[in-house]
C-alpha cells in the first residue's frame, strides 16, 4: 500500500481538483484509491470539510474527517506536533486497509499559517509518503514558473530527496483553449505530451532537476475558463444581492458577464447562452431584452440589476414568460462598476454542493495525467479491479476502438443532442442525428453547444421513402405500403429501418419515447439473435468497489426456466464484453434446498439448464441476494460454492423482482446504473430512462458502439 502527499506551492493552485483527478486516475488504472485530508485550515467551518465531502461525492467512498483547525493550532501552539502526527497516522490507518493508494491533501502555504510547509514535511515523513508537489504555471513564465517549485522542494531535503516523487502542474496559463475541453471520462488523449516536453525543456535550462527521471513532470493541466465558472447560486452572497427570481440559479452557469451601458441596440449581440447581464435597475430595455431572449430559448446565466430598488412589479408582470423558464433575477444596492469588480474576485475554489462542477474537474485533471508515471510507481504492486471509473474509462476507450455508426431518432432532443456533439468530437462514434437540420442548429445555438462538422444530421422527410418497400418485403404479409408509409413517420422507426439494413451499427434512443416505442421495432425488424430465443436487458450497477450485472430488470415480465436460463447466459456473455469476469448468482427468496415452492424450483431448474448449456460458467443458485453478494452469508449459507459471495451478475426470477432491486439499490445507495442494455438481439438497440442526463446518454452510445463490435467478433 502506498501512500502520495500532494504539497501545493501557494494558495489558488487547484490542490482540491488535483487530489480528486489523481484519485480519478488510478480508479481507471483499476487502483483502489482512498483520500484523507489530516488538517482542516477552514477556520470557521461547522459543517463537513469540503475537499472531504466532494471526495465522498464522487467517489461513493467513505474517508475520515480531519482534525479541526482550531484543534490544529492548539496543539502546535502548546508544541504537541508530535500528538498531532500520531493523531493523523491514526486517520491515515483507519482508511489505509481497505485501499492499494492513499492520496493525502496537504496544507497550503498562506500568510495565516506560517507552519503549513513544516508540517507538510513531518506529515510526509510520518506517513512514510512520496510526495508530489502542486503548482500553478505560465508557459510564457518559465523561470517563475520553475522557482515555485523550487522553493517547496527545499522543505523536503531539495531536489535529489528520494521522498520527491513529481510535479503536478495545474491552471497552466498561455496553452490554446482548446486543450480546456471536458472529457466525458478520463481521456489519455488529451494528454498534452508535445506541450510538456517543450515546457519542460525551457525550464531544464535553469532548473534542470524539474523533469528529470527523479522529478517528473507527472501532468500540464491547462486552465479552464469554463471549469472555473459559478453558478448564479454563487455569486449572490458575494455582491450583497437579493433574488428578485431564483429560478434554476443553481443550474445556470456564469460563462461570461456583460455590462450593459449604452443603448440597447448596439448590445443585443450580448444575449447569448452562459452570459451575466449587469445593469442599473432603471433600464427597463434590457430587462425586456433578456425576457425576450429567454422567450427565444436562449439561457442566459442571468441578470443582475444594480444601483436602485427592484424594478416596477408592472415590468416584471411583462416578463413573467423568462421568469417561469427560470431566468435568475438579482438585485444589489452596489454599483455597476462595483458589481463587476466583486465578481472578478471571486474565488475559483469549487464550492461544497457543486458536485457537478467537481466530477468535470475531476475528469478533466485525470485526463492529463501521466498514466506511464502511474505503473512506474506503482511497480506491479497491486492488483487491478474493475471499480466503476475503470468501467466508464474501458467502455470509452474501446468505444473510440470500434469506429461504429450510431443512429439517435430523437435528433432535435437537446440532451441527445450535446450527447452527439461530445461522442463525435472526442470519438466515440460517429452519431447520426434524425431530425430538421435546421432545428437541431437553432437548439445547439441557443444552448451554445459547438456541432463538429463531421456530425451527421438527416432530415428524415428526405428519406422516408427510401424504406417504405424495403420494410414491406422484411414484414410480409403483415403490412402495406401505405401502413409502412405511416409507421416510418416515427424516427425510431426509420432509425431501425436503417439498423436493419446496415447503414448503421447501432440505434439509442428513450429520451422521449417510452421503452415500448424503441423496443417494439427492433423485435419487429431487428430480430432476436440465432442463438437465443429472447431478447432481455441487463443494467450494470456502478457500486463503490465494484459493478455488477442485473438481468432482466426490464423487459420479460415472468420468464420460465429455460428462458431465465438464457438471460443468465445473455447476462454472462454480456459481462464478458465489458471486461467483467462473471460469477453469476441465480436469485430466489431461497438458497440451495432450504425453501420449497414453484418459484424456487423454477430458478433451480434454470441454473440446471445454464449449466448443461454452458459448462465453462460459474454459475450457482438459487441463492438468496445476501448469500450471493455478502462473503460471510454465501460461506454460511453455501460454503461449497464458488459464486455465493462473490457473485458479480445476478439474475433475477421475474421482473417485479429485478425492477424493484435496481431501483432500491440505484436510489436508496446512491448508485450509478448504466442501461439497460438490450441482449439477444440480431443488432444492437438501446434504450434510455427518460429522465437520462447527458452523460448518461454518451455512456449509452458507448456501450451500444462496444456491443456492435461484440457483435461481429
């Protein structure tokens, strides 16, 4: 077990978003990562920590509180450094057995706390930690650059301690906007390695320890105007302001703000997705101005009215259309030019309940990441797992392998679209959008989503007709050209007509229709696979330490023996795809011979059937949950068993039952749940839960992508 101390060089450096994306990182790697932060140096705060509590967000992991700054500056002041230590050692094991790496935040260097770089220094010798220092950069500040570095290396013994074991570079000023864009998984493509080296040769000039094998520069992390940005929630408290209309403020982002001071006319081209508008009260036309913009469909960040009382209840009746489509209002006493001087200070420090924020951050730091650096230092010392984050991270990466063609019908949906608009530009499919082409731009312009050129929108009026014939021949005798006509007005429809004669690998699709309207064609067109009787689902359950497989949790509502039989292998063989290696667990309210009863034999007689079918998996049942899932239960319970325990796919007797579980887990645990996956088709199709996010949908078209390339292996 190994333990890393991030040690920044100053205040502002992103210690918190360093800590979170190297966590992140080594979750890819398949490394079970912990976090601890020992010392608090929030002096006022009653609550949880907040690095602690975003840690605990996004990870799904447990950690420890740290000691209280009060605490901390007792004991240093009464010279108890040494009680201090052992108390953090005491936090440190607490945590360490249950994890190959620890990942320590240090304290950060400030006017206030003058002992911060000391006691880093006791805390890494303490803990028997390599240390890798955090600083922020400038790529046309070189030397200054490298003598931050420098002085934080002297703490530690200078350059040649062997307890240095890199440099973090993060908030890295003067690279191209366009290395700033958010992955949607860690993306070791994004990796700046031409930038680094250039960057690191410039500074070996002067300092040439900093890059050097003992001293790697592990990641360059560019700055992000867009990952540094509050929401309208934030900004409330900082310029002294009311809400004259909340309305989605913790949703809205501030992407840029705008002072609005002379006639209207000439600052209409200011109303776009993500802006601020600040302006005196008075101004009756820009109030306006935003209701009609927000009337347009575009999101403003919002609108900050200064200097006077709130507007005339009469003008705010005239925008009620914005305030119902959640346009935040704010009022504040300051002045114009005040209001913007106290935004340009705000911190860049991810506030404790912007989780959003922080897995964006998150993802974005991993993605730069050095993942050489990461084996190197972890030698071969540990075993690989498949946590949750190495599970996205794989279904990403084989994605991009795959090169497929995925059709969305519901092409003018905005979530499917920024879904799209992500997959195509980081290459994760090539997606084909079924919609107006010209609605589809006037939605990604209003919600300011940049469209690759490569994207593929269809109208589907153009070629609607192309299919009518083709779908007659492949329903014979079951419907006519003018029924086939009317049914191909619906884009899923026509979607899996183009699935059905190859021109595209893959269809996803639910973000508006209901599971029955994107499943009934693929049953009608698509088929079921020559192997398999049935089509079924599976969800893959992202829980903390690992994920499982359910099946069938949403298509066969009460599947006898032979076909619970087959969903348990569809399930297996599914799980093998994604890099699962499936111990499965048939689940009834009875384990082994200890109950009696229809629905007990019937799981019985299923796992018979998958046996015989499949001798090369482990399979086992019937099995109550706890004796699948929980080590202690499945020895007392089947101690001759080699899945109760262990198991890792769990196959459900009915659909009341699979249905329920997920939803309990999913909900009551707070668990990630990617599907369901559609199995036992001739060609993938897939469904989304109508409530989706965008990242849900990305995932989806990853996963539908992978199983298309399974497909043809």
């Amino acid at each position: 077990m190994k333990t890393i101390v991030l040690v920044p060089t100053g205040e502002g450096v992103g210690l918190t978003s360093a800590c979170l994306g190297l966590i992140y990182a080594l979750e890819c790697q398949g490394v079970k990562a912990g976090f601890l932060k020992p010392f608090s140096q929030e002096a006022n705060s009653h609550g949880a920590d907040r690095t602690t509590a975003l840690f605990r967000h996004i990870s799904q992991n447990e950690t420890v509180e740290p000691i209280p700054y009060n605490t901390l500056n007792q004991q240093l002041n009464a010279g108890e450094s040494d009680e201090l230590l052992e108390e953090a050692v005491r936090l440190h094991r607490q945590i360490a057995k249950k994890h190959d790496v620890i990942i320590v935040e240090g304290l950060v260097p400030n006017s206030r706390d003058a002992f911060a770089s000391e006691l880093n220094a006791q805390l890494a010798q303490a803990l028997d930690a390599k240390v890798i220092i955090v600083s922020s950069a400038d790529i046309h500040k070189v030397v200054v650059s490298a003598e931050k570095i420098d002085s934080q290396l002297r703490n530690f013994g200078g350059a040649h301690n062997t307890r240095t074991a890199g440099v973090l570079f993060m908030r890295t000023k003067g690279l191209s906007e366009e290395s700033a864009h958010i992955p949607v998984t860690m993306d070791p493509g994004l990796r700046l390695s031409a930038e680094t080296e250039r960057f690191v040769a410039e500074i070996q000039k002067t300092h040439p320890w900093i890059g050097s094998a003992q001293l790697p520069v592990i990641a360059l992390v560019p700055f992000s105007n867009t990952l540094s940005v509050p929401r309208m929630s934030d900004i409330a408290q900082h310029i002294q302001a009311e809400w004259i209309n909340l309305g989605e403020a913790s949703q809205r982002r501030v992407l840029h703000s705008s002072l609005l001071a002379s006639n209207i006319e000439h600052e209409l081209h200011k109303f776009v997705a993500g802006e601020l508008i600040i302006s005196a009260s008075d101004r009756i036309d820009v109030l306006l101005a935003a209701s009609l913009a927000s009337s347009n469909g575009i999101p403003l960040a919002g609108l900050v009215l200064t200097e006077h009382y709130a507007p005339n209840p009469l003008v705010l009746d005239f925008c009620q259309t914005a305030i119902k489509q959640g346009l935040p209002i704010l009022q504040t006493p300051l002045s114009t030019f005040e209001t913007a001087q106290q935004l340009s200070n705000l911190s860049n420090e991810i506030p404790v309940d912007d989780t959003e924020r922080a897995e964006q951050v998150t993802r974005f730091v991993s993605s730069h990441i050095n993942t050489e650096w990461i084996t190197q230092l972890l030698n071969g010392s540990y075993q690989p797992r498949l946590s949750p984050s190495a599970f996205r991270h794989e279904l990403v990466q084989k994605s991009i392998a795959a090169k497929k063609r995925i059709v969305l019908p519901e092409g003018d949906e905005p979530r499917t679209i920024e879904a799209a608009a992500i997959c195509q530009s980081r290459g994760i499919a090539h997606c084909i959008l079924l919609a107006k082409p010209e609605a589809v731009i006037e939605i990604a312009k209003a919600r300011n989503i940049v469209l690759p050129d490569s994207l593929e929108i269809i109208d589907p009026d153009l070629i609607r007709e192309n299919y009518v014939e083709k779908m007659v021949e492949l329903r014979k005798g079951k419907l006519n050209d003018l029924q086939a006509r009317e049914q191909l007005q619906d884009t899923v429809v026509l979607g899996t007509m183009m699935l059905a004669l190859d021109q595209v690998d893959g269809l996803v699709s639910g973000a508006v229709h209901t599971t029955a309207n994107t499943v009934r064609p693929a049953f009608q067109l698509i088929k079921t696979a020559p192997d398999y009787s049935l089509v079924s689902s599976v969800f893959f359950m992202l829980l903390p330490d690992e994920v499982y497989v359910y099946g069938d949790c949403a298509i066969n509502p009460d599947p006898n023996a032979e076909q619970l039989a087959e969903i348990a292998i569809q399930s297996a063989d599914s799980a093998k795809a994604f890099g699962i290696d499936p111990r499965i667990a048939m689940i009834s309210y009875s384990t082994g011979t200890s109950g009696a009863g229809a629905e007990v034999e019937k799981v019985a007689e299923a796992t018979r059937i998958a046996k015989e079918r499949r001798p090369d998996l482990l399979i086992d049942g019937p099995l109550q949950y706890d004796a699948a899932s929980v080590e202690s239960v499945g020895k007392s319970k089947a101690p001759d068993s080699q899945v109760a325990g262990r198991a890792n796919v769990f196959i459900f007797p009915d659909l009341n039952t699979g249905n329920t579980t997920y939803k309990a887990v999913q909900r009551s645990a707070n668990v990630v749940s990617v599907g369901p996956m559609l199995q036992g088709l001739n060609k993938p199709v897939n469904d989304l839960s109508r409530g989706a996010l965008v990242d849900d949908i990305v995932f989806t078209i990853a996963l539908t992508a992978i199983q298309s390339e399974q497909q043809e292996n």
